[in-house]
C-alpha cells in the first residue's frame, strides 16, 4: 500500500517535503481547508454553483496567490518567498483538481489575466498587479469573443485614440473565467486607426468600472464564465500593456505559460475518482463474488492505474524543461502542447475505464466521481482543442524523431528558482526550428522490460513512415489524415518523457512494462485508423498495417501491479 500511495497523492500523507518550507506549509494548508470544509460541502456548492468566495477568502488569507503567482523581479523587500515557480504551481493544480475544477478554474484565469502583466514593460501595471495580488484579488484574461472564439486575428474590441493618448474601448469578451470579479482583467482589441498586427493592443481592465458591463454567466456551474461589454471604456496610457505585434506575441505566449496547468488538474481529478472507484468495486459482491474478481475488471482499473500513473510521469518531467528553458532551448514548445492535449485526453480514458466499471454508482449525488465525469471533458477543450494541439504538435516531428541536438541533460527541477523566462519568451514563431535531444536514449536506457522494446520498434517504424511514407503536398492539406499521424507521434513523446522521469525516479519496472503495454496497444490503434483514412495511399495503409504490434504478456507482472491497485482501496477517503 506505501508503494500505490508514493504514486499517488493521498491528502492524509501528503508532506511535500521537497519543496522550501513556506511552498510546504501552504500546500498543505490549502489540503486542510478542503478536508475540514469536507465532502458533503464540497459536492453542495458544486451542485448549487455556489460563487468560490470563501475559497477566495482563505486564499487571501494565507496569501497562497500572492506567494505563488508573483514573479521574483514583482516583489518588494522581505517577500522572498514570492516568485513563479512552475513545480509548485503545478503541485496546487493537481490538489485543486482533486477537490474540484471550480476551484482550479479561478487560479487558472487568475494565472492567464497575468500573463499579459508579467511581460509587459509598464511597471505601474505591475506594481498593481502585486498590490491586487496580495489583497486576494483574482484576474481575468479577456481575449475571446463569441463570433471568432480565440481567433486573434478577427478581434472586434475596438480602440479608437481619445486625442490624449489614451483610447475608449468598446467591444464585447465571452468565456472569460472571473470576468465577474476580476480586479484586473488583461483584454485584448485594435486600434481603429492603425490597420495590420500594428494595431494590436493588450489593456488593463477593472471590472468595477461604470464603463465595463457584466452580461452573463455563459456556463450553468460555480465557475464564473462571463460574457462582459466595454462601452466608451477609458483607456489611459498608463493602462496599456502592450501595443503592436508584442501584443499578439504576449497573447500566445500567455497560452502557453496558462495551458500547461491543464495536465496537473486532469491528473487531481483522476486521483479521487480512483480512490472511490477501487474501494467501491472491491466491495460490491455480484453474484458472489466481488467485482474485482472478474477479469475485465482488474484489467480496466489496472489501464486506468498505468495510464494515470503514465500522466504524473509526463507532467513531472515535463516541468523541468519548462523551468530550463531560454531562448536556446525553447523544447517546451512541444511538451506544452503534449500535457494539454496527450495527458488530458489520457485522464478521459481513466474515468471512462473507472466508469464502466462502477457504472451507476459513478452518477451518485454524494460521491466526487459524479463531477468527475463530467469535469475531466472540460480540459482537454480549453485552451486551444485537441486538435488545434495536435496540429501544433506536428510541426516539431521531422526535428524530434530524425534530427537531434546536442544538449547538457536537464536535471529534476525542484529548486526554489523564478522562472522568468515564461514572461521574456519573444516572438511567438520559428517552432519549425525548435531542435531535441535523441529522443532513443530514454528507450535504450529501458531496452530491457519487454513492452519497452516493442514499443520502440513502433517508434522505429514512425521514424521509416515520415522519411519514406510521409504526406504529400495535397495530403498536407488534409488535416484528418495528419490527425492520425500526429496520435502516432504523439505517442512516442509521451513514451519518451515518461522514461526519462521513470529513471529519474526509480519507478517499478513492473508498472512501467505495465503502462508500456498500454502504449503498444495505443499506437497500434492509432496505426489502424490511420489505415483506415480515406485519403491514405496504398504504401501507407501497408506500413499502418505493419506498425501493428501485440503487447508482450505477462500475467505474473500483470497480477503485481493490480495488487498495487487493490491496495488503494480504503486507504482515503474525504472528510465528511
């Protein structure tokens, strides 16, 4: 049971002793608060979409995000403690998503409302930031509108000069988390007399402005999506962010530092439902026996166990190389995407195998499983869809599989470090050119556990399919056909990370050839329907076709790692 739970995180042992004390003390105090509020609480305010404010409260309180979401280079003298550390954002994430994506989605819009703050250049903006910041106000991030969604090309928030050198903005934003709220909301809009990206403009909003009218809750749920119209809003000088290309550039780059929270919350949220879904299957009795003697179960909730385990090992290692990036060393770029699209599609997969196998229970109003199933869909449809990811995904393959660099290996990043490169990424361009490590040597430091090495040979097929079988020009054009191709290379991605942060870690050997043949299975699926595509050439129907691999069996191991999965039943469950 030590060795499930070291997996995955318990609130009745969690101490996260790796991170400096203060980090510690207030992870830990955000857990406390969710267990003393308790679970029938919990489940009424997402069922009476309650507004978070005593959440709010709390964290303003404690100053949890003040501490973790202002940078170093934003806070005043004896605020040490301050600064934007990616591995402990990432570890509230996923303990936000364990309780609840209503509290998750408030710090998350909070985190894309910065965005644009952080990287601008106007430091009374900043300094009110801060300010805003440490009085437990939250943020918003007012880029999307109804008719183009996050097309920033169209936008239809419209800046025209007040002759003073400021502007009056008028213009409507929709699905703007904490737009009901917010005490700065970062919008998006262009001018009306510059034409081209020159005319860009990034602002800063209040929402108590006379001028800022609040439409509507878009969505039915305590998580406040607003639609919000500017009318005559004044815009002074002193509230502009960014103007001009830099505008677009803050609005892209923001995405990228916001959507990377989506994995973390995926994997808080699998972590409960598992929890309730063992204990309740090891203890329903059907005709005599319990559930979990029957084959098809243990083999759902063992996938459901790797595969969630598969999704913590991406994220953590993803992280580091999200700390260690610069201006030379822009991997992130592809990683990102992978957590937002790969491991938060994976946390669909866990709740749907959980779900087959408790069924009616998972629609029980006192159990967490219920939101659960519904608020794990919502991730992998923010920031950007799956397959806006993927397509983004597909532009580093040619580099990654068959044209490595040489880079100095990037360490486990734990350290209290800000990392503040997120807010001086540059033009958001030139991702053809992104280089990578050799992605083989993960591989080959594995090339021992059976599934491991099967898997590798799909990779090596991969490699053959881009240099002999790729798309054409005109399937280029064809975005159903590349979907397919991304899944694949996708793959081999997720495979990768996960075995640089199963060395890194010492991961039992029978999980990780337990996880790996989860993924043969997966790309032989994916090989499959690439197959099956209307406008595959006969040459890439025969390499699908050929990719296909049967995963290497083994019931001793199998029966290991599902003794780790029975272990988890009983061993949490939330305060009443």
């Amino acid at each position: 049971m030590a060795m499930a739970d070291a997996l995955l995180f318990n609130p009745h042992t969690y101490d996260p002793t790796h991170f400096d004390p203060e980090t510690r003390r207030l992870l830990r105090a955000t857990v406390d608060w969710f267990e003393q509020r308790g679970k029938r609480r919990l489940i009424e305010d997402y069922r009476s979409r309650a507004w978070l404010a005593d959440f709010l409260a709390f964290s303003a309180k404690e100053g949890l995000f003040a501490t973790f979401l202002t940078p170093a280079s934003a806070a005043g003298e004896g605020e040490g403690d301050k600064r934007w550390d990616t591995a402990r954002i990432a570890a509230l994430n996923e303990i936000f998503g364990f309780y609840g994506l209503d509290y998750w989605y408030a710090w998350q819009v909070t985190i894309l409302g910065l965005g644009p703050v952080w990287q601008s250049d106007n430091a009374a903006a900043r300094t009110r930031a801060a300010e805003l910041l440490d009085q437990g106000e939250v943020f918003a991030f007012g880029l999307s509108e109804k008719t183009h969604g996050a097309d920033i090309y169209s936008t239809d928030m419209l800046l025209e000069p007040d002759g003073d050198g400021g502007f009056r903005a008028t213009g409507s934003k929709y699905y703007i988390g904490n737009g009901n709220a917010a005490g700065l909301v970062s919008v998006f809009g262009r001018r009306t007399d510059v034409e081209g990206p020159d005319g860009y403009v990034f602002f800063a909003a209040d929402s108590r402005h006379e001028a800022y009218h609040l439409v509507k809750n878009v969505v039915d749920s305590s998580k406040y999506v607003s639609e919000f119209r500017l009318e005559n809003y004044p815009v002074r000088a002193e509230d502009v962010l960014h103007s001009g290309r830099a505008a677009f550039d803050a609005a892209l780059n923001t995405v990228n530092v916001g959507k990377f929270n989506l994995c973390t919350a995926s994997i808080g949220i699998c972590e409960h439902a598992m929890y309730e879904a063992v204990t309740h299957a090891q203890n329903r009795v059907l005709y005599g026996r319990p559930v979990t003697a029957f084959p098809h179960v243990r083999r759902e909730l063992t996938d459901a166990y790797v595969r969630l385990v598969g999704m913590k090992l991406f994220s953590d290692r993803a992280v580091d190389y999200f700390r260690s990036a610069g201006p030379d060393d822009r991997r992130y770029l592809l990683f990102n995407p992978m957590t937002k699209m790969k491991v938060t599609t994976e946390g669909e997969k866990v709740i749907d195998l959980m779900w087959d196998v408790i069924a009616a229970k998972g629609f029980e109003k006192d159990n967490y499983f219920a939101q659960a199933a519904i608020e794990i869909r919502g991730l992998p449809k923010l920031e950007g869809t799956v397959h806006v990811n993927l397509a983004l995904i597909l532009k580093f393959m040619r580099n990654h599989l068959l044209n490595p660099a040489d880079y100095t290996p990037v360490p486990t990043r734990l350290d209290a470090a800000d990392d503040a490169f997120l807010f001086q990424q540059g033009p958001a361009r030139g991702l053809g050119s992104v280089r990578f490590h050799d992605w083989r040597t993960a591989y080959d430091a594995f090339a021992e556990l059976p599934n491991v090495a099967r898997f590798r040979e799909q990779a090596d097929a991969l490699c053959a399919f881009v240099t002999t079988a790729a798309p054409d020009e005109e399937q280029s054009r064809d975005l159903d056909l590349l979907l397919a191709v991304g899944q694949l290379f996708a793959l081999v991605v997720h495979g990768q990370l996960i075995l640089e942060q199963a060395r890194l870690t010492d991961l039992d050997a029978d999980v990780l050839d337990e996880l790996f043949a989860v993924l043969v299975r997966d790309f032989s699926a994916h090989a499959v329907e690439l197959h099956g595509k209307d406008s595959a050439t006969p040459e890439q129907q025969g390499w699908a076709l050929g990719a296909v691999r049967r995963p290497v069996v083994d019931e001793a191991r199998s029966g290991r790692v599902w003794d780790r999965v029975e272990a988890l039943s009983g061993t949490y469950e939330m305060a009443p």
